[in-house]
C-alpha cells in the first residue's frame, strides 16, 4: 500500500527578496507543485495523499490564492488528506471551515479536523488519524494527546498525521507544543500506528531510527537554510516492511553563498560559477564577498552583478557577509589622467576612503566619470580650439 | 602675437588706410568716420572670416556705391612666425598668406585662411584675443576673462601650479551632471525626495496591515478565551445549583424553627393581657385609697389657710377707710385755698385797675388843659381877619398912597407961614396957634383958605395940575381905605400887628394840637373816657364785694407775692390729693384682690370637700363589690401562668440561635447571587463570541496575509532602492564638494598674480590705497579704496570703464612672457575727467612696455597724456 507523504505547502507565501515578478512565479509554483504531487501519485500509484500541516501559510489568504489551491487540489487523482498546522490552525478563523473551502473542495479532500481515525476512502482496514493544531499556540503535544485517546484496532493500518518540531530536533525543549519523539517512537513499536508523517520541517528527515517517522520537508523551497527541500516522499507499507522513497517536487533554488575576491581571477572564477549555473529564473542567489579590490575591479564586479541580476529570478549581495575593501592602487592611478585641482580631489579622496565608504564610492564614481577602466563611460569630452 | 603693419583699402568709407603699429603704444587719431573703428573690424575679420564669407557683416564692409572688394592685409609676428597676411572680401575676393619666417612660405584660399588660424590659435589665446579687443560702443565695463585657457596657464604660471591639462573642466562638467542627478545645483536639495516618500508610504501600509492582522489575532485569542470561559462556567453551574439546594434546605428548618416560636409568642399575648388588667385592677384599687387619704390631707391644708386670707381682707379694709377721710380733708383744704387765691388775683386785678385809672384820669385832665388853650388861640383867630397876603396887599396900598402924595406935594405950591406973633388962625375952617417964630407948611393942594382972624382972609388957589395929583391921592387913599376896611383893620400898623397876632395864634394852635396828640399817644380820648369809666366801675365793685375786715394789700408787689403764696399752696395740696388719691386705688385694688383670693379658696375648700365625699362613698361601693384580696390572688395566679410560656419560648430561641439562620441567610443569598451571575456571565460571553465569530467570519477570505506579505516586499524593493539611491547620491555629493573645493582653491591661487598686476595699474590711476577682491571667475567684486570695500556694479560708468581697461591691460602683461595678445582700445575714456585721463595715460604707458597697446581716438586730447606713444594720424 503506497501513499504519498508530504507538508509545508505554505500556499500564499511570498518572499521579500523577490522581484514582483518573479514572486509571482514563485506563488505560481507552490500551485504546480500540487499539481505535480497529483502526477506522481498517479505515475507511483499511491493510493492516498496526507499533507502533514501547514497547507496554507495564512488563514487569511486571498479568495484568488485559496481559489487556485482548491482547483489545484480538486485536480490531484487520490484521496488528500489535509492537517491543520501552525500557519493554518482550526481557530475560529480557519480556511477550512470558510464558505469558499466548503463550496469548491471536492470530496476527496479530506480535512483532518480531530482526533478520531479517519477511514481511507476505498481502502480496507487503513485509517489516517491525525493531531490537528486548533490554536498558533498549542499548550500541549497534541500528538501524544491523540494518542493516549486512540482505541486499539489490530489489523486496521494506522498513519499518524503530526506537525510540530520533536523534542530531539527542536531548539527549545520547553516549548507545550514539542513533540515527544519517544512517544512516538513508542506508538510505532507497540504498533499502534504504522507510520508518522510529520510536517513543520522543510527539510526532509528522518527521525530516530524506526524509519517509520519522517518529516517529508516542504514540495517548494521557502529558505536559503532549508536542507533537502523540493520533495515529497513516497512511503509504501507492507506488513512489517517500510519503505521510502524521495521524490523531487520542484526546481526552485535557493543559494546562498560567499565568494573571496582579490584579483581579476577571482573575478572570472565567480563569473563562470554565475554562468554554469542552471535554471538561473527560478534560482535566487545571496553572495557575500571578502577580500579586498582595486577600484578596477570592483567597478568589474559591479558591472557583472548588474547584468547578471536580470537572469537570476534574485541576486543580491549578502550585505552582512561581505566584507570587501575598495582600495585604489596604482594601476588605478594610471587607468586615469587626472591633474591640477582634479588630481588634488583624487588624492583627498583616497585619504579618506580608508575610513570612510563613502568617500571609496565617490573615488569609484570619479574613476568611472574620468573613464577609468572597466568603468564602461564616456572619454572626457574634448574641448575644441585649445592650444598643445 | 605683435601686429606690425596694417593696410585698407576700400573698406567701408575708407578709400586706403596704412596704418605701422609700434612695439608698445600705438596711438591713432583722427576725426569721426575717418575709419578708426573700421581698422579694428578689418582686423577681428581678418583673423576669423575667409575671405568667400557671406555674413551680413562681411557684405557690410563693401563701400557704398562703389562695386569693389574690400582688402584688409596685416604683417603680423607671431612666435618665430612674421608673415603678411591678406584678405579681400566681396568683389574678386582672395586669401594671400606670405610667410617670411622662419621659412619663406607662400599660400592663397583657404589653405592660407586656416594657416593662418593655426598659427594664430597655436600662439595666443583667441579668446583672450576677443576680450582685449575693446569696440567702439561695446560695454567695455566688465571682461570675461574666464573662457581663456591661455590666461589661465599664465596665471597658473605665476602662481606656481602644477599645470593645467584642460582636461578638468571636462570631467567637471561630468561630475557636476552627476550630482545634478541626485541633487538640484542650486540649492542641494536632494531629487530623490519621491523614493523617500514611496518608503515611508509602504512602511505605513505595512504597519497599517500589520496592525490589522494584529487586531484579528487579538480577535481569535479572545474567541479562544471567550470559549473557554464559556465552558468554565458552563461546568461552574451545577455545582453552584448544589449550592445553593444545600443551603435552601436548611433555611428551610431554621424557617420552621422560626414558626414555632412565633406561634408560642402568640400564645404568651392574651395572657400577658390577663395580667395586665389583673394588676391594674390591683393598682387602681390601691390607688384609689391613696387618693382619698391625700385629698383628706389636702382639704385641710386648704381649710386651715382659710382664716390668714380673712384677716389680711379685714386689714385692708381699714386702711381704705383711713385713706378716704385723709382724702376729704384735703378736698376741704383745697377748696380753701382756691377761694384765697381767686381773692388774691382779684386784689392784684384792682389794684391794677386802680393804678390805670388813676393815670387815664391825669392824662385826661391834661388833655382837657389844652383844649382850653386851643380854644383861646381858635377864639383870638376868630377876631383877626387879615391874612398875610392882605397885610402885603395893605401895605403895598400904603406905600402907593405914599408915593401919590409925595408926588402930589412935590408938585403943589408951598405955603409957609411963619408967625411973627402969636396969633391964631384958620386955615380950611382949622384953628391953628402958632407961637411967634413958628412956622407953618403947607402944600396947596387944594384951594386953601387961610383966614387970619381979624385981619385977612387969603385964598389960595392951586394950580390945575395940581388937582389931578390930588385926586391920585385921593384914589389911593380910598383904595387903602377900602382895603383896611375889607379886612376889619383902621390902620396899615394894625394891619400889621394884627398879622403878626394871627400868625402866632395859629403856631400856638399847631402846637396844642401836636401836644394833646402826644399826650393821648394815638388813643381815642373817648375810648379813653370810656376806658375810664369802666375801669372806675371795676374798681366800684371791687371794693363793694370785697370783705371789709381784710386789709387790701399795700401795693401790686405785695398783690403779687399774695398771689404766688396762694397758687403755691394750692399747688401742693393737690400733689398731696393726688398721692392720696393713687395711695387708696392701690388699697382698694388690693383690697379686692384679696377678698377674690378668699372667695376662691372657700370655693376650694366646698369643692374638695364635695369630691371627697364621693371618692369615699365609691371606694366603699368597689370594696364591697369585690374586696382586696381577690385582687391580689388573681394577680398571683396569672403570673404563674406566663412563666411557664416564657421558659418554652428561651427553649425555642436557643435551638434556633445555635442553626445560625444569619449566616444561612448570608450563604444562601451568596450561592443565588454566583449561580445568577454565572448564569449572566455565560449569557455575556455567548453574545461577545458571537460577535468575534461574525467579525472572523468576515475577515476571512479577505487576503490581509498575502496584501502584508507584498507590501512588504514592495517596502523592501523599495529600501533597497532607496538605500542604493542614497549611497550613490552621498558618494555624488562628497565627490562634488571635494571637486569644488579644491577648483575653488586653484582658482583662488590663479587669482592673485590678475589681482595684482591690475592692482598695480590701479594704483597709478586710483592713489596708493586701490585694492580689488577678483571672483573665481576673474571678475571684479568690489573695489577697495581707502579701507572701504564697494561693489563694481555700484561703481561710475568711468570707473568701470577704466578698470575694464586696465583689467585687460593686466591680462595683457600677464600673457605678454606667452607671445602675448594686443590690447586694442578703440575710442575709449570718454567718461573720464583730466585728472583720471592723465594718470589713465601713464597706466596705459606703464603696460605699454611689456604688452602692444593700440588706442584709437577721435579726440587726441585725451591721450596727451601718453608718453612714450606712436602716433599715426589718419
């Protein structure tokens, strides 16, 4: 018996770094990729989908987004079930109970809305039990809460459906809302549950050592952080045996990275790093440097970030890890003529850029307007009728 | 550059014109429109139009009416150059550079046209060439020296610079067009005030949304809160029900309890009333004896005080009785006294009757004295009847009389006869004797008959006149006879002494009459006769009644103090009558009063008596009917009776204290106020959950999430845009002000040696004191003369003109070292006086030695001041 395990959804995301643009692609792709779940469940031949929590970002998302989700959903071939998490809890104002969710949601979608097993539609003897989120501030595991009031069923397939952070991941033990791995792993080996799916994390991970309780991570990068994401995962249980397999749910990419920069080659090594670099529209890249340039160069880097930053669907400089000193050197000194008060401006200037940023960014304008090299500007204009 | 010669010909109104400059100060005169300021034009055309040109002011220079070319040439040295350099323009129009050094070299057209120019531009500053070209009737005030490159490098020279490449105002220009970007040029405000704004509005909306999305969450915690408390309460409920059924039933019992006891008090009340009366009738009986026995004692007291109040009322009486005989005895002595004093004032009445009567009567015998006299004195006028206007009429009679007679006898014959013996006589019938020697006189007024007895009788006859006289005597005489008749007098003396007779008879009566009025003082002598006889009567029947036996009083004085005596007297027996009078009121009063207090207490006493006697006889009559100990006995038995019910109720009180029923009540009272409240509470918070859940309901679908998630990104878009802008703007803007401030330095080192050299020439012209502050632009800011700084636009049209002058002078030596340019002046000064004119001849001299100088002018007096100066006249 296959079935599809996957979370973290998180419709109606969008990302500050973006473009408009490409934000809109992005949302655009959290769309698809439900899409693309449906295809696979049906090229696998998964007989059910549940998606561990955080469907929505939002409870108070748009009719459009909630719209487009549901029409998306509607389309997946399985039964779906849906679990209330952290971003989308069961509160007074859920998505789940709204007009438009009641209206356009077929019935193979299933909201998890307490902690009764749930029969899988068409399957015998597999049911879902789920421990849904009512509030943002859950002041217990609600995980161990479900199972301590789950009845024994022997022969009935049981998939425990979770969000949260267990306690052995989780940063702050004493947060109410952790997960109790032991519990889990407990349920699991007395076999009152045959899997967990959990969800929360957007990495994909598995959890302890039953390799029975997993957390799917999110189908569409959200983070440069994110370890693994893009998946989705394919659990096949039978009788004693469980097996997973990934499966890769989008192309989105989230990079960031932190290059050294001292001479031209560097330059060229990061241009042709840039260059091999695939699917650069749904690739959005944060580059920190360190080292230190001559004006030259720098104007390079400049150059090249400018141009390139029109393919990526985002590059930007990672502000807070870029530590690059612009330091005129001589060959600057020689790129451009300057004499007389020009000259004089140079040099104060370049006594000051030592301390001062602004004063490296007005010696780099001067170089650029004095058609200093790389600059890329126009020559000074000539003057006509001047003597030799 | 040094010009050497220059040639004309057909140039506007000048047929031909040569014209050999010097190598310092070149000064040309002649008359208007003899072509001095075409000489310049010719010379600035030359340098910069070919000769084929077809400008306006080319084709101007063609002689009117005369279809030639106009032909400028010039010989010119020009750093190692000297060439002569031709130009006709219009008709048969040419180019002719002839260049004699360094290399002999010949060119014509155009090539000879930009030969020239290069090797013109290669030596000296074009613009610094236009600038010293001083036009007739050009602004010659102010000079841009600015533009030249050449003065800048000689400038840059002098002030020992580090060369000037040109190539700073290109990038300065760039650098400023940069900035102009970020900022406005004029007053630094930055351009990018909308991308600042865009910020601030996305940061309001994403506050706004964040705000909102805050108050939904604040909504959803409540709805959870509100839940929650809802269910809370709903399990409270029940228990608090408990509660309060706990306590009812035991208010219940204690209500029981309570029953009871009233039931018993009820009870206890008609046998409380039984008591009562029995005690009453007991008490009243007692009462009742000691009622009789105080009555007996009072009616006593009441009788013994009886015989006192007798006794005073007796005493009283007396004193009445006393008082009244006091009282007649002094009526009878008033009546006494006011007999006394009724004679007493009748006395003093005679008496003053009697003293009046006497002194009426005196006056009235003197009246009557008078009278007498008066009547004598009335009697005496009676008898005299000549007035004083008769006696005047009489005497004036008299004296007529006189004067007839008089005249008469003057006129008559004079009869004297004088007896020479005694003989006697008759004359008219008259005996007359006369003695012997005795002589008679007579007048003979009438015939007069003289008869002497025994021997003659002589007639004498008058004369007529002497009748008529006569008979005037006669008319007067009878006149006065008539007269002295008419008023009963004989004679004129009578008359006379009657007169004066009447005159003092009628003084003397005036006087009686004025006395009699005196003497009666305005009275009526009747009403005093009147008065009289009254007043006698009076006196009459005083006398008459009065008793004879008393002696009247001696005078008024004594009548008087009778009198007194006798009001006295009286006065102080009626002061005694009155006290008496008030003594025996009070008495009688008293008297009254007491005998009212006897009659009261005597009515007392009957009544007393009276109601005694009943008390007794009905206290006699309740005795019988129902004796004294049956009282008693009945008061007992009830008493015992009610002690009984008392000790049930204590029983029933105690058992009712120790439930406690105050604080039952207190808890029962509490458990209905908290099940009421939770019953309210949750009613409350089902409306407040029912408002937050239609206020969710609401905010859902509605996008709040997705709108903040792109405010956001378009806040940081918009940072970041902000953020890149300033950084660029910044690094504009220092780059801009560093530029600036060291141009501005150059310039400043450019500026002193211009300042100086004009300062020099400034000092020949305007005294030892002349300074001048130059722009960075070279111009003239102000001018320092004596200390006092003042502006170059508010300086004369002269001083402007000659510093403009030596402005370029200056710059001319400057330059002078570089192949130096011409200054060229053309019909300046004019609005300079003597003395500015003398010493602007020596500045310009002073130049002369270092730059060439050509001045033209139409007035040569102007310039006699130039010293060493060749002078061409055209």
């Amino acid at each position: 018996m296959k079935f599809i395990h996957t979370s973290d959804w998180q419709i109606g995301m969008t990302r500050a770094f973006l473009s408009q643009e490409a934000a809109a692609r992005y949302s655009q792709a959290r769309i698809d990729a439900i899409r693309a779940l449906g295809e696979l469940a049906e090229k696998h031949h998964a007989k059910f989908m549940v998606v561990a929590g955080d469907v929505f970002e939002s409870n108070q998302l748009s009719a459009q987004t909630l719209s487009r989700a549901l029409d998306a959903l509607n389309s997946v071939p399985v039964p779906v079930f849906l679990l209330p998490g952290n971003h989308d809890p069961l509160d007074a104002s859920t998505l789940f109970r709204s007009k438009a969710f009641r209206e356009q949601a077929r019935s193979h979608i299933i909201v998890v809305e307490n902690s009764e097993p749930i029969p899988v539609p068409g399957l015998l003897n597999v049911e879902v039990v789920g421990a849904p989120w009512f509030s943002k501030r859950p002041g217990t595991d609600l995980c161990a809460q479900t199972l301590k009031a789950l009845q024994p069923a022997p022969g009935v397939t049981r998939i425990l459906l979770g969000h949260g952070q267990v306690d052995s991941l989780s940063p702050d033990h004493s947060q109410p809302g952790v997960i109790s791995q032991a519990l889990l792993e407990q349920a699991l080996a007395e076999g009152r549950v045959q899997y967990v799916a959990l969800g929360d994390r957007h990495s994909l991970t598995n959890v302890g050592n039953s390799g029975r309780l997993c957390y799917s991570g999110t189908p569409l990068v959200t983070d440069f952080d994110e370890v693994e994401p893009n998946k989705a995962l394919l659990v096949e249980l039978d009788n004693d045996s469980c097996s997973l397999t990934p499966l890769s749910t989008g192309i989105w990419d989230f990079q960031a990275v932190q290059r050294d920069m001292n001479d031209p080659e560097d330059l060229a090594a990061f241009k042709q790093w840039l260059d091999a670099i695939r699917g650069k529209e749904c690739t959005v890249l944060k580059v920190g440097f360190t080292g230190s340039v001559n004006l030259a160069l720098a104007a390079e880097l400049d150059a090249l970030l400018e141009a390139q930053s029109h393919v990526f669907a985002s590059l930007k400089r990672r502000e807070r890890t870029t530590d690059l000193a612009v330091i005129p050197d001589a060959l600057d000194d020689n790129a451009i003529a300057l004499s007389g008060y020009a000259d004089a401006t140079w040099k104060a200037l370049l006594a000051r850029a030592a301390t001062d940023d602004t004063a490296t960014d007005a010696l780099r304008l001067m170089y650029r307007l004095a058609g200093g090299a790389g600059s890329g500007a126009k020559g000074a204009a000539d003057k006509g009728g001047r003597g030799a | 550059m040094k010009l050497l010669t220059l040639i004309l010909e057909n140039w506007r109104g000048v047929s031909a014109s040569h014209i050999e400059f010097d190598g310092g100060v070149t000064l040309i005169e002649g008359p208007n429109e003899v072509g001095k300021s075409s000489l310049v034009e010719a010379l600035r055309m030359l340098f910069r139009d070919k000769s084929g040109s077809k400008r306006k002011e080319v084709q101007a220079v063609q002689p009117v009416g005369d279809d030639v070319g106009s032909s400028v040439a010039a010989e010119v040295r020009c750093g190692e150059y000297h060439f002569t350099y031709s130009k006709t323009y219009n008709r048969k129009h040419g180019t002719e550079l002839r260049i004699l050094a360094p290399r002999a070299e010949q060119l014509t057209g155009d090539d000879a046209h930009n030969r020239a120019w290069d090797i013109l531009s290669g030596h000296m500053d074009m613009a610094l060439w236009d600038a010293l070209l001083v036009e007739q009737g050009k602004e010659i005030g102010g000079v841009k020296l600015a533009d030249s490159d050449g003065l800048a490098r000689a400038l840059d020279n002098a002030a020992g610079g580090a060369g000037v490449s040109g190539e700073e105002s290109a990038l300065f220009d760039a650098v400023q067009a940069e900035y102009e970007r970020y900022f406005t040029l004029k007053t630094g405000k930055p351009r990018y005030a909308d991308a600042q704004q865009r910020v601030e509005e996305h940061q309001e909306r994403v506050q706004q949304l964040q705000a909102t999305l805050r108050e939904l969450d604040d909504d959803l915690r409540r709805f959870e809160h509100v839940s929650a408390e809802i269910s809370r309460l709903q399990r409270a409920v029940p228990e608090l029900e408990a509660a309060q059924k706990q306590y009812s039933q035991r208010w219940a019992a204690i209500d029981g309890l309570q029953s009871r006891l009233t039931a018993k008090e009820e009870e206890g009340k008609p046998l409380q009333d039984l008591l009562n009366h029995a005690r009453n009738q007991w008490q009243q009986r007692q009462q009742a004896a000691a009622d009789i026995a105080r009555r007996a004692q009072e009616l006593e007291q009441k009788q013994a005080a009886l015989q006192p109040l007798a006794e005073q009322v007796a005493e009283l009486e007396r004193n009445v009785q006393v008082g009244d005989a006091t009282q007649k005895e002094l009526q009878t002595r008033r009546r006494a006294l006011q007999q006394a004093l009724q004679q007493a004032r009748r006395d003093a009445a005679y008496l003053q009757d009697a003293a009046e009567l006497a002194r009426l009567q005196q006056l009235l015998a003197r009246v009557q004295a008078q009278r007498g006299e008066l009547a004598a004195a009335r009697k005496l006028l009676e008898g005299i009847h000549i007035t004083s206007a008769g006696r005047r009429e009489i005497q004036d009679a008299a004296s007529a009389l006189d004067v007839a007679r008089r005249t008469r006898d003057n006129a008559a014959t004079r009869v004297r006869i004088e007896a020479l013996q005694a003989v006697d006589w008759r004359l008219n019938g008259e005996t007359l004797s006369l003695r012997p020697g005795e002589t008679l006189e007579r007048q003979v007024a009438a015939t007069l008959q003289l008869e002497i007895p025994e021997l003659a009788r002589i007639s004498i006859a008058p004369a007529a006149s002497a009748g008529e006289l006569a008979a005037e005597v006669d008319a007067r005489q009878q006149a006065l006879d008539a007269l002295l008749a008419g008023f009963q007098v004989h004679s004129v003396e009578q008359a006379i002494t009657r007169d004066e007779q009447r005159a003092d008879a009628e003084q003397t009566v005036r006087t009686l009459r004025d006395r009699i009025d005196d003497t009666l003082q305005g009275a009526d002598e009747e009403s005093l006769q009147a008065d009289c006889t009254r007043l006698q009567q009076a006196c009459d029947d005083a006398l008459q009644q009065r008793d004879p036996g008393q002696p009247l009083p001696a005078s008024t004085h004594e009548a008087k103090q009778q009198l007194e005596t006798a009001i006295e007297a009286l006065d102080a027996c009626e002061s005694e009558l009155d006290q008496e009078n008030g003594r025996l009121q009070e008495q009688r009063a008293e008297l009254a009063r007491a005998q009212a207090n006897q009659q009261q207490a005597s009515v007392e006493v009957n009544a007393l008596a009276s109601v005694l006697d009943d008390k007794r006889s009905s206290l006699a009559t309740a005795v019988e009917a129902e004796p004294d100990a049956a009282l008693e006995q009945a008061v007992t038995e009830r008493e015992q009776q009610l002690a009984a019910i008392t000790a049930e109720l204590e029983q029933l009180r105690a058992q009712l204290a120790a439930e406690d029923p105050d604080t039952v009540k207190l808890q029962l009272d509490n458990a209905s106020h908290a099940l009421r409240r939770a019953e309210r509470d949750i009613i409350e918070q089902q409306q407040e959950q029912a408002v937050l859940k239609s206020r969710l309901d609401r905010a859902q679908a509605n996008g709040l999430f997705e709108e903040l998630e792109a405010a956001e990104q378009a806040l940081a878009e918009a940072e970041d845009t902000l953020a890149a802008t300033e950084r660029r703007a910044a690094a504009a803007k220092l780059l801009w002000d560093t530029l600036n401030e060291h141009r501005d330095a150059s310039r400043q080192a450019y500026v002193r040696p211009l300042r100086e050299g004009i300062q020099n020439l400034g000092k020949i012209v305007f005294g030892s004191d002349f300074d001048i502050t130059l722009a960075e632009d070279w111009t003239i800011l102000k001018v320092i003369r004596g200390g006092l700084p003042i502006d170059f636009d508010a300086l004369s049209v002269g001083a402007k003109e000659q510093l403009g002058i030596l402005t370029r002078l200056a710059a001319a030596r400057i330059v002078a070292d570089e192949g130096g340019v011409p200054v060229i002046i053309d019909d300046a000064l004019g609005f300079s006086d003597p003395s500015r004119l003398q010493s602007m001849g020596a500045a310009i001299a002073a130049a002369g030695r270092d730059a060439q100088v050509v001045v033209l002018t139409c007035t040569p007096g102007r310039f006699m001041y130039l010293g060493e100066v060749g002078v061409r006249r055209l």
